[in-house]
C-alpha cells in the first residue's frame, strides 16, 4: 500500500510501501482514487501547525471506494461494502452546533490521511459520493466545501441579492465560497493578486473583481457597488483594515483564517458604531456537512480543480501550493 509520508518538518514526503490497513471496530478501509491538498498540508510539512505529530500521512481529502467484505470493521452500521465515498475529515466535532469539542481533529496528522493508496476511517464520517462529481471532484470537496459552507451560509447567513466580498479568490475554500453564494442568490465580489483570477472568477459568477495589492482598492469597490453586507475572508493582516471600511452598517466579517497575521490595525469605532459583527468559523459540524452535500447536490456545484498530480508527485503539487499560483484546489489522482 503506497504512502506518502512525513518523516521530519521541512523535508520532502516519502513515498513508502507498507502494509496494507486493516479496519478495527467500527471502521471501514477506503481505497483513494482521489485526494486533495489543504493550505494545512502545506502548514504541516512546514512546521507551521499546532501539535505537530510524526510521522504522519498527510491529507484531509479523499474520494474512493470501500472495496471488497475486508474493508468493512465489525460494528459498522449502514450497508458501505463497495460504495463510492468521501469522507468528512472533522473528527470528533461533538455535540454543539455551535462550536467543536477539545477533541476535534482533522483527518491527516495525527490520524494518518489520504495521500495513500488506502485510510482507515470510522464509518460515521463516510458520505456517498455525489453522482454529479468526477472522482478528482469529489475529492476536492470535502474540507474546503465544508470551510466556505460553514463561513458563507451558516456564519455568514448570506441571503438572496445580498453584496458578499471574497477575498483571495485563487484559494481553495475561497472558491467554494464565491460559489455557494452566488447559489444562495447574492452578488460576488472578489479579490485576487492575480488579474488572470480575477477573471476566471467571473467565469464562475462574480459580479466584480480587485486586487488586494493596491492599497486602495476598497474605495474602487465602494464607489461602484457601495459598503457590502458579508466579508468572506482568510488572509487578515494589514488588508483587514480596508475589510472593515468595506462593510455595511451592520455586516459580517467571516475570517477561516489568517494566512498573513493578525490585523495590523482594528479600527474599534467602526466596528461599534458601524455595528459589525466579526466572526471566526473553522471547518463545521456534521450536520454542516450533510447541509453542504445537500446544497452541492441541489445547484449541481462542480468543484474547481486546478490541476492534478499523480500519489508519486505529492511533492511536486506542494510546491504548486507554495508558488500561490493556484486557482481552486490541487488534486492527487491514486
Ligand atoms: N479554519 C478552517 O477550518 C480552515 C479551513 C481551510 C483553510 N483554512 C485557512 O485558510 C487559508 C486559506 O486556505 P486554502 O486552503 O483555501 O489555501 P490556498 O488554496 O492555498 O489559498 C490561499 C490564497 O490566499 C490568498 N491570499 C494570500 N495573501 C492574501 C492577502 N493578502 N489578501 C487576500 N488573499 C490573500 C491567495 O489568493 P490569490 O491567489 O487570489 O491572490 C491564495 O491563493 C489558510 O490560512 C488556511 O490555513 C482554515
């Protein structure tokens, strides 16, 4: 069973042969047709993430098959021998709706992932494939379809012919997040360093595009279409400020992350006097999951695929992820 593994931080991955996975109680044994790369993957390989275990395999999505009466544990409810899956990589959420457990975690470090010929998962995380989805697709969706979910429909509340701001729209969630809101009905405007993105977005639905690298690009956008009621954003840092000037009187800014720091500056009487509501999400329940299959299933959602590398080349499409020269996310064909 082929591996790719991470032996030691700021090494390259290892393709290793090792046994093949047995399933314990409860779990199913899935065997990878496809998987996709996360920022985290790039994080981890770096050194860059919280409560590094090693070695590890990396990989948080995955599409495949439960392939053959071996794949399926003892104790594993609803009928999956040879079904077609992906797989919600947020184990252990817990109970709340409203935030995760201290037992969270997220498949690929500590649990191994999916850029393997096989992962071992319980049987309570598996999804049937969306029959719409090539398997390349369907691998792409689950964590960043399950972040931009969570962040635009659940924390973001976008509704129909509301004005929602991405920002960073060459990221992976960011993608799903243009969109999911252009399916709830609202108008998208985006940000990008790259004017080629910027016009591949409006292929997807954007009503407007501009880049975050002048300093004044909020003033454009708020000549044009006026203060926005959702900010969609992962990037924070010296930019936050002008997401900040570029929200209504009582808008939301959603932030997934902050790919480049904390905010340099927050401007504390905008926020309180403009009403803002600023907002963390991270990931999502399951019943966030199961919503956002629901919702991909219903508007026929085709995930953006930049481009696919062979299990053998995993390092080559991290290095993909690095040069930020990606639009949508970046797969592995097993
Ligand atoms: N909380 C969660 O559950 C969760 C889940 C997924 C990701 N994340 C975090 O969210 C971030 C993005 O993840 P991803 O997987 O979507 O990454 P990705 O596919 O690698 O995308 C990163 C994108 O960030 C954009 N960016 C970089 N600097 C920016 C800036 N100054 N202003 C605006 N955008 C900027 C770039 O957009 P352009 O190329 O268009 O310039 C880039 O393509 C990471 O920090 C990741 O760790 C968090």
């Amino acid at each position: 069973m082929k591996s790719q593994v991470l032996l030691e931080t700021k090494t390259p991955l290892e393709l290793q042969d090792r046994a093949p996975l047995q399933p314990a109680n409860g779990e199913v044994i899935v065997s990878i047709r496809a998987a996709a790369l996360n920022r985290r993957d790039y994080w981890i390989v770096q050194g860059m993430y919280p409560g590094i275990k090693l070695p590890c395999v990396p990989g948080s999505d995955g599409a495949g098959v439960v392939s053959g009466a071996e794949s399926v544990g003892e104790a594993v409810e609803g009928d999956w021998l040879d079904a077609e899956v992906i797989m919600n990589p947020g184990l252990d959420w817990g109970v709340s709706q409203r935030s995760q457990s201290g037992d969270f975690r997220i498949l690929g470090m500590p649990d191994d992932g999916t850029f393997a010929e096989q992962v071992a998962i319980p049987a309570a995380y598996l999804h049937r494939k969306p029959a719409h989805l090539s398997w390349h697709q369907a691998a792409a969706l689950p964590l960043a379809g399950l972040t931009a979910y969570r962040a635009v429909m659940v924390q973001g509340q976008v509704a129909k012919d509301q004005v929602v701001l991405v920002t960073g729209i060459g990221g992976g969630v960011a993608g799903f997040a243009l969109q999911f809101a252009k399916a709830a009905g609202a108008k998208v405007i985006v940000t990008s360093s790259s004017e080629q993105k910027l016009e591949r977005a409006k292929t997807l639905g954007a009503a407007a595009g501009f880049d975050y690298r002048q300093p004044d690009w909020h003033k454009s956008l708020l000549k044009e279409f006026g203060p926005v009621d959702v900010v969609i954003d992962s990037a924070a840092g010296s930019g936050y400020a002008n997401l900040v000037a570029a929200a209504k009187f009582g808008g939301r800014i959603v932030n997934y992350g902050a790919t480049t720091g904390p905010p340099e500056k927050l401007d504390m009487f905008s926020v309180f006097w403009k009403q803002l509501t600023l907002q963390g999400t991270t990931m999502g329940s399951p019943g966030d999951f199961a919503a956002m299959l629901k919702f991909v299933d219903e508007h026929k959602i085709v995930p953006v695929v930049d481009e696919v590398f062979p299990l053998a080349d995993a390092n080559a499409a991290m290095q993909r992820m690095a040069e930020g020269e990606q639009f949508g996310k970046i797969v592995l064909s097993v």
